[in-house]
C-alpha cells in the first residue's frame, strides 16, 4: 500500500484522488460529466451529425487511508497536487521501482505534496504574480530542508538558475511537445470566427495566436488545472482552449482534443513535455538511484533550449518559445522565438549542429543573442 504524506497544506481527507482512472465516455444524454455534476452541452454547428464532447473527470483514484507509517522510506518524491503533477510523480515512482526493485517494498517511497506560490494565487495572470519559481520554490526548500529526498517538476516550470545545494542530473522521456487545439464549435484556430475568444495563460501562446489570427481575442488569466480549463470551456467562458498534449497524454485525455497544432504553427514553451528529477547536491545516494533514470537525448534538448532562455533572460512576461531535435541525420536543431506581448511583431531563429552538450549549448545561446540583438531595447514593453 503507498502511503501519502502531505506538506501542510491539506489532509489525507481533502485528498480524495491520486492518478487517473479508466475514462467512461457516455454522452447519451446531451451533457458532458465534470468532476461528478452535468453540465449542458452546447452542439456544435461545425458536427452536425457528431457534436463536439469534451470530457472533465476525475483524473485520480481514491486513497486508501493508512493509520500507520510501517516502515521510514527510503524515498520521498515531493509534487505539487494537481492530477497532471501527480501523474509525473507516478510515473517517475513506477520507473524508480522498475530500476530498483527493493523500492517495490510496501512503504518504500511516498509521494508529498506541496502546494506552491502558483498554487496559491489562482484569480491573477501569472505574469503579474511575477517572478520565476511560481511552481517550484517551495518544493525546492522542502528538497533543501530534507523534507523530501527528490523534486519532480515540469521542466517547464523551472527556472534557468537552481537553487544552491540542489541538483537536476535527470530528465525522463520527452513526450509530444506540440500543442493541442479544444473546442466545442471549431475545428482549429483558423476555424474560429472573428471575435472569439481562446482562453489561455500563456503569453507564448497569446503572442503566436494573435499574430496569426489578429481578429480573435484572447483571455489570459486562464489558469487553473486541465480538468478546470476544460469545465470553463463547457460553461462558455471561452469558446476555445490550447494546451499541452504532453499532459493531456500524460492524464489519458487525448479524447478531448479538437485537433493538434504543429511545431510551424505554435512554437512550444522551453522544455515543454519534459519532466525533471531534482535532489540535494550533497545526497550521493538519491542522485546515484535518479541517475538511472536519466534520458540523454531529453536532457541535451533542454539544455539547449534552456541556454536560449537564459540568454533571453526570459519570465513570465516574455513571450518566447524554443525547440530543440534529434533530425533524421542525427543533428540537433533548434528553433527559437521572442515575440512582442501583443503579437505584433515575432521575431525567429534556428541553428543546427551535432547532437552533443557543447554544442547544443552554444546553439541555444547563440540563438538568444541573436535575437536580443534583433528585437533592441523595449521590445517586450509593447
């Protein structure tokens, strides 16, 4: 039995969920199940003879309570709380027992949550909350403090700098960094009539759809987790959503995706789909078990990516986007952009080079110069 312990934020009985379960799909009745109550469906004119259903559920199980700890674990990954973030806990725990089978042992590893600064602050735009670390600070000092043993963040999340005394010596599997395109009465972006508006809290994504389509409006304190976006979007607040597939993939809510923008049409976030692993820098153990774990072509494709960041000096309110690749030769190539808040002006590069750490470091910081020199001073004031 996997025991939870939970970083005073929440009790086990306000927890009522872990990882996603298998997914119903019964539309019968015209409604759309979120979090266990109905709401109306709105038909789509696009599906006449299909409409268009976007499934909210529970992407959790429920926790079976235990009274008592049996044994002092070996590890304790800390997480933030949301389904999408327990789900990469998960699945870093899965890994961790698949490379070390004694972590399979009942009370080995447990999992603590703990809530964040961009947990905490829900109704303003993340830009105006500020600062880099939103998701990551507090779980970092736990990691300091040795409440946990590891981190595990969305790479995304994660600032260019790490906290002292920490270290991140792995990154899992990349999955798809492309972003997908939901709603109830379009196909895609340019299927969207002038005057609609595409919820989003992204300034990368707001600066790439305005750019392209300059006639839609954008919502940008769109924030909350999947589950919530997609209630938003059933309750007609927007009348269209982007979000990552990665996570999506990650929670099994592929069935609620419209269509999925190419690299060409939404250049992803830095290290989108990435997951990292942090511990102690001190803790030759905890870095010796994450170690094994590590996926070298998705940690030399972040490092890149992450070096354009950081010559960008990029935060949340800098909208830029980077991609790094294996091509089918073997290469690394890369693929940056900046772009003014507004979406007026876009602003692109790309590099290509081998696959190793030197190089795809000099690529992503080349990059980034390249394009601070292009945009000038003010650029990201408009």
């Amino acid at each position: 039995m996997e025991t939870i312990s939970i970083s005073s934020i929440c009790s086990l009985n306000q927890l009522p969920f872990l990882r996603p379960p298998p997914f119903s799909s019964n539309f019968s009745n015209g409604s759309v199940s979120a979090l266990g109550c109905t709401l109306p469906f709105h038909k789509s004119s696009c599906f006449p003879n299909q409409p268009r259903k976007i499934l909210v559920t529970r992407s959790s199980i429920a926790v079976e309570q235990q009274q008592t700890q049996t044994k002092t674990a070996v590890i304790r990954i800390g997480t933030r709380g949301s389904p999408l973030a327990l789900a990469q806990a998960h699945e870093t725990r899965d890994k961790l027992i698949a490379s070390h089978p004694e972590l399979a042992e009942e009370g080995a590893i447990q999992i603590v949550i703990i809530k964040t600064t961009g947990d905490k602050i829900l109704n303003q735009p993340l830009a105006d909350i500020g600062g880099k670390g939103l998701f990551t600070k507090e779980i970092d000092e736990a990691l300091i403090n040795a409440d946990i043993d590891i981190a595990v963040h969305s790479m995304k999340d994660v600032p260019t700098y790490l906290p002292d005394k920490t270290i991140l010596p792995c990154n899992l599997p990349r999955e798809d960094v492309r972003d997908a395109f939901i709603s109830l009465t379009a196909t895609s972006l340019a299927d969207l009539p002038p005057g609609m508006t595409v919820g989003t809290a992204s300034l990368r994504r707001k600066s790439q759809i305005l750019h392209r389509y300059p006639s839609l409006k954008v919502l940008e304190n769109f924030r909350g987790n999947v589950q919530t976006r997609l209630r938003k979007l059933n309750e007609g607040v927007v009348q269209a959503t982007l979000l990552a597939l990665a996570g999506l993939k990650r929670l099994n809510m592929t069935e609620n995706v419209t269509s999925t923008l190419s690299i060409d049409d939404m250049l992803p976030a830095v290290a989108q789909g990435a997951i990292g692993i942090a511990c102690r820098s001190d803790d030759e153990k905890m870095a010796n078990y994450i170690a094994l774990l590590n996926h070298e072509d998705t940690r030399l494709a972040v490092v890149c990516e992450r070096a354009f960041l950081e010559t960008l000096d990029g935060s949340c309110r800098t909208p830029i986007a980077g991609y790094a690749s294996r091509n089918k030769d073997g290469n690394c190539v890369f693929r940056g952009l900046v772009a003014s808040p507004d979406g007026t002006r876009v602003l692109e590069t790309s590099r290509k080079g081998s696959y190793t750490l030197e190089d795809m470091i000099s690529m992503g910081k080349d990059a980034g110069k390249e394009l601070l020199s292009k945009a000038g001073p003010g650029f990201f004031d408009s």
